[in-house]
C-alpha cells in the first residue's frame, strides 16, 4: 500500500473530535477545502461555509487545513502523503478556496498570534520589525501552487 492509500485508509476508519482540520463524517463527500496559507481569513471562511450548510460551527462539511503538518500533527500520522489524494478521493469536485492576503498584513497578523500564544502575551515594536526582516524569504506560495496545479482526473 503507497502512502497515500495507507492515508485514505486511515483517515476514513478515524473518528477525531471537532478540530480545525475536518470531523470526517464522510471523507468521501467533503464540499469544500480551505487549503491556504495561514493568517489569511481562513478560520473565518471555513465557519461561515459550515455554518451555511447546517448552521452548525463545527467542521463538518469544510476542510480547513494550510498543509499536510496540520493532519500529521492532528492525528499524529507518521508516515508522508499528498493532500490532493483526499481532493481526488471525493465522489464529488468540491470547492477548493485560496486566500490571499497582502503579505505585510499577513506577517503582521502571524507576529501577533505567536506572541498572544507565547510567554511574551504582547507584541513589541521592535519585536514585530524584527520578526518582518526575519521571514521576508518564508512565504511559500509555491506550495500552494504545485499543489492546486494539478490534473484532478
């Protein structure tokens, strides 16, 4: 079994709580994907697709995820896979939505989350001008666009 089947496998027999990748009631029917770089709205999209198909805030109809890291770290897989193998597995093409955000916005907003969810609880001047200088070179919209290139026959 490749990777990717030992994945679709596995996902499919799980059944995770309510987190911010999917509940996965139906791995094969999965309407929409919000797979995108963080700090660019996406929480807020994947609620608001979920809430409009049952007006429900989990996420159970919605995929938010910004890459295969948030599924190994949720449910702690060890083994590696393609994300676009659950896009391809869908009975369905679901809806797959790439947000953007300018990108100072973006980095000013990742500062802001690391410290709120550090030691330091608040961000400084300098710490967020340094923090800029420090990522200028991170971003990989690359990912992103091998990933959402691809044939989906």
């Amino acid at each position: 079994m490749n990777s990717d089947e030992q994945f679709i496998s596995t996902i499919t027999k799980m059944n995770p709580k309510d987190n911010a990748v999917n509940k996965l009631r139906d791995v094969a029917n999965i309407p929409f994907f919000v797979y995108t770089l963080p700090k660019t709205g996406t929480s807020t999209l994947s609620l608001s697709l979920q809430k409009m198909m049952n007006n429900k805030a989990g996420y159970e109809h919605v995929v938010h995820c910004h890459t295969e890291k948030c599924w190994k770290a949720t449910f702690r897989l060890n083994f590696d896979f393609d994300l676009m193998t659950l896009i391809k597995h869908q009975k369905r093409k679901p809806i797959i939505f790439q947000l953007s955000r300018n990108p100072i916005e973006r980095l000013i907003s990742v500062y802001f989350d690391i410290t709120r969810n550090t030691w330091k609880k608040q961000g400084t001047y300098k710490g967020l001008i340094d923090f800029m200088e420090s990522q200028k070179n991170i971003c990989n919209y690359q990912y992103y666009e091998r990933k959402l290139y691809l044939n989906f026959h």
